[in-house]
C-alpha cells in the first residue's frame, strides 16, 4: 500500500491525474467521492451515475462541489469530463463508454445490476475496483476470466474486510509462514436479524436497513470470505463456518483451532464475534523450521504452532483510493479470484417459507446467506443466494432450510442465472 501511495503521489506531481468514473451513490458511495476530492491528489472523479440523479448530484454535494453538469450522451460526457466539469447521469454504461475515462467504481452491491454494468465495462475495455462483494461472491470468477480475455483488471477494494485480509496474507506469506486461517471479526452475528430489526441502527448512521441488516444476519461475512477464499484456495471448515463467540483478544485464537483440522485442510476462512481489536482482520499461520519459531518466540509471538497477526481496523472508503493507484498504476489486483470458485453463499430460509413465497433481497425478511464449500453446493444443488431474489418457492420449507435449485422457480431471462450457469461449465472440471 505504501508503495502504491507514493507512486500517486508521483503520479500527482507529474501534473497527471486518474479520470474514475464512480457508479452508485449511497452511504459508502458518499464517503468515497468525499474522499477523493477533498483527500487525495492524482484522482479526478469525473462523474457518478445512479438510478436516482438527485442522489448522484448530493454525493457531489457532500463532498463541496455544488456545480455538477447532467448528462444523457457520451460526446456530453466527454466534454464534461475534458473542461473538469464534474457530471452525473443515470445511465452507468455512459461511463463505460467514455474514452477519456480510466477505471470505474461499482459501489451498488446490485447483483443483476452488477452484473450488466461489469460486462459492459469489460466490453468497453475499462479497469474495475469492485466493492460490490455480492456479484464477485457469486459470478466473480467467470468475471475474472471474461476480463483477462479483455486485458483489463476486475478486482475488489482495499478497506473492505477480504482486500485487508488479503494484505496481512500476502505479508505473512511474505515473510515465509503458511496461512492456515483467514479470519474477520464480528461485533454481531444474528441470522434473524431483518430490515425493522435494523431499521433504528440504520437511521442514525444514514444507511440502507437491508444492507446493515446482511451484517447483522450473516450473509455480507459470508460473501467476505468466499472472496477470500476464492483468492486464497483456503475452504470452510463447515457449512456457515465455524464462527466461534470469543471476548478476548485474537492472539488467544492460536490456542482455540485445532491445528491438525487447519492443517489438513490445507487452511480455512472464517470469522469470530466480539474478538479485540474489533473490527478487524486476522490471519493465523505457522512455521515448519525450528530455528524461525524460536525467533518468533524472541519476538513475542509465542511458541506456536500458531502465529497471530492482524490488522485492528478496515477503513472503509478511506482506501478504496490505494485501490485506484493499485490497479490503474501499478497493475496490481487487491483481492481477485485464483481460478474456479472454492466457496459460495448458499440460500437458507429465515422463516418458515411457504409454497408460493417470493424470496425477498439480500439482508430481507425471508433469507440468509451461508458459506459451504463449492464442491457441496455442486452435489447438492445448493440455490446460491446471488441467485435467490425474486425466486418463488415451490413446497414449504422450515426456517433455516437450505434451499435446493430444485426448490425454486428461478425469473427467466437474467443475466445472473446466465453468468452462473457459464461459471459452473467453465469450471466443470475444477468442480467435479
């Protein structure tokens, strides 16, 4: 990362800048133009499209730019964009299109949505940092290969928890250590949990119910770590993960996992509530050489066979510009799928579902997301929860079933089911 800094800040003082073009203009979406603008030097963010225009014009507004141009064509745009008039549209595929634009944000969390504008984006050779962890959970790794095919860059963000955790893995194994668990740190976790649950919560942070409320109830964390997994070949231990309620610190973890599981699993992701330092990362690992865990010992870490490291913090749209300078300057992925996918999000019912029910949206009324290891979903025709919106039930199901593909009528003609149903026969082999 801190190479990543100075080569923006060289970047800056070579009078050069990075032309970001930010679809999305929620909660995090806000903080993030925020950010760039009043922050960060060797970014311009030349426009934000959302489906709601006055909503795209006020994340302008919060970061102090009054002045904002609406427009509906790509000249338009990129006319904007070369006299540095910020503009906003409705049409996130303008942003695809324009040729005087560098790399594009989705900060949506849409999944069909997501999808289309990735595609498009790819088509029109465009870079990507991608917080939306829903769509990379789901279709990240076909998306993975329709970009290279492109020679662009599909990756997810520094600050959200799976690039941070990426960060610590890829210093661990820098210094020569095995990674046997990668962990994120819960202050809550409450499968039931549902938007008037959360609603109190969400009004006074100035966020979206559904969305704090795929916190609360699981499904974002399991999205999390299916990314990490996918880009680290590590598995879950057990469906949903192991989750373990530890109060303590995170160093105490190394005495809580049985190593001989880690260990032959070859590592696993997974998550821990109301651990400190809260709300952070960890990654646990050991050393086969006798002569380095007596070092580590001398340095405090302990007599292993575990080592535990960390970050006590993820902050957010604070990095997402590393991000940018990352991708767009040095090449360099965040957090991006190694190949097939290794774990999912599976579909379990919140409540007792009847036949006819229509499964809701992620962090809803009706369903929650768990994580389980690829190879299961495949033999059990486990319904992926990217997949679940909009699905009608065809029998009853208890609260906490897992839904099968054969449980549901799935809506015809989305572009998610499409890029699913590719995925599965791309990876045929991998998956077997």
């Amino acid at each position: 990362m801190q190479i990543a800094s100075a080569a923006l800040e060289k970047y800056a003082a070579e009078g050069k800048r990075i032309r970001v073009g930010m679809v999305g203009a929620g909660f995090m979406a806000r903080g993030i133009a925020n950010q760039i603008i009043n922050s960060v030097h060797g970014i311009e963010l030349v426009a934000i499209s959302n489906r709601t225009l006055a909503k795209a014009a006020d994340a302008y507004h919060y970061a102090n730019i009054e002045e904002v141009v609406t427009i509906d064509g790509v000249k338009a745009l990129e006319d904007a964009i070369d006299n540095h008039r910020p503009a906003v549209t409705d049409n996130p595929h303008l942003l695809c299109e324009a040729d005087n634009i560098d790399l594009l944000l989705d900060i949506t969390g849409a999944l069909e949505f997501g999808a289309h504008l990735t595609l498009k984006a790819i088509e029109c050779g465009k870079n990507m940092v991608s917080m939306n962890a829903e769509l990379d959970g789901t279709v990240g790794p076909l998306l993975k290969v329709y970009a290279e095919r492109a020679g662009v860059m599909f990756s997810g963000s520094d600050g959200d928890q799976p690039g941070v955790e990426m960060n610590v893995y890829r210093f661990v194994k820098g210094l020569g250590l095995q990674p046997l668990l990668c962990g994120n740190i819960k202050g809550l976790q409450d499968p039931y949990r549902n938007p008037t649950t959360q609603k109190s919560f969400a009004e006074k942070w100035g966020q979206n119910p559904s969305m704090v409320t795929s916190f609360a109830d699981g499904t974002k964390i399991s999205f999390e770590q299916a990314l990490v997994a996918n880009a680290t070949g590590m598995r879950v231990a057990k469906r949903g993960m192991l989750g373990y309620h530890h109060d303590g610190h995170i160093d105490e973890l190394t005495k809580k996992y049985d190593f001989d599981m880690l260990k032959e699993k070859g590592g696993i992701v997974d998550y821990v509530v109301g651990s400190k330092p809260s709300p952070g990362v960890f990654v646990l690992a050991t050393h086969d050489d006798p002569k380095q865990r007596h070092y580590l010992n001398l340095y405090k870490l302990g007599e292993g066979p575990l080592y535990s490291f960390y970050q006590p913090y993820h902050l957010c749209h604070f990095e997402v510009p590393l991000s940018i300078a990352r991708v767009a300057l040095l090449e360099d992925y965040v957090i991006t799928p190694l190949g097939a996918p290794v774990v999912e999000v599976v579909t379990t019912a919140k409540i007792d579902l009847k036949a006819g029910d229509e499964l809701d949206y992620l962090g809803g009324y009706t369903m929650y997301g768990e994580a389980e290891n690829s190879e299961v979903v495949q033999r059990e025709r486990l319904l992926p929860i990217g997949l679940a919106e909009g699905c009608r039930v065809r029998r009853d199901l208890p609260k906490d079933a897992h839904l099968t593909l054969d449980d549901v009528e799935i809506p015809a003609g989305r572009l998610i089911d499409k890029l699913y149903a590719e995925q599965q026969a791309h990876f045929a082999k991998a998956l077997a």
